[in-house]
C-alpha cells in the first residue's frame, strides 16, 4: 500500500497541537483593509480552534499531523 498524501493546501492552513486541537488563522484580513474598522481587524489577529464539526475532515486532509 502506498503512502497517503497530505494535501499541501490543508498543510498550509491548519497546525496541530499538543493536545490534538487543530489551529487556523482568520478569514478576510488579507487585503481591503481600509474599509474595516480598526477593532474588526485587531479581532482577526490570532489564531482560532477549528469547529468540532470539521476535525474529521481535516484529519482526513492530513494524515500524519
């Protein structure tokens, strides 16, 4: 059996931790800034938990993270 691939977009994405969680960063904070409010950008600096929802899906992407 050959080795399953990592889609190299997901690996972009998403980071694993420790604990298992899954990390991604923010939507809409990459250009056209000017027209967002000061606090909506200071609010998409970070990272975020995926939804519980989505950790199978993203584990599938991702077989060895």
């Amino acid at each position: 059996m050959p080795k399953m691939k990592t889609k190299s977009g997901a690996a972009k994405r998403f980071r694993v931790r420790g604990s298992g969680s899954i990390k991604r960063s923010h939507a809409y904070r990459r250009h056209i800034l000017t027209k967002k409010t000061t606090k909506r950008k200071r609010n998409l600096r970070g990272m975020e938990t995926i939804n519980a929802a989505d950790i199978g899906r993203v584990h599938a992407m991702m077989p060895y993270a």
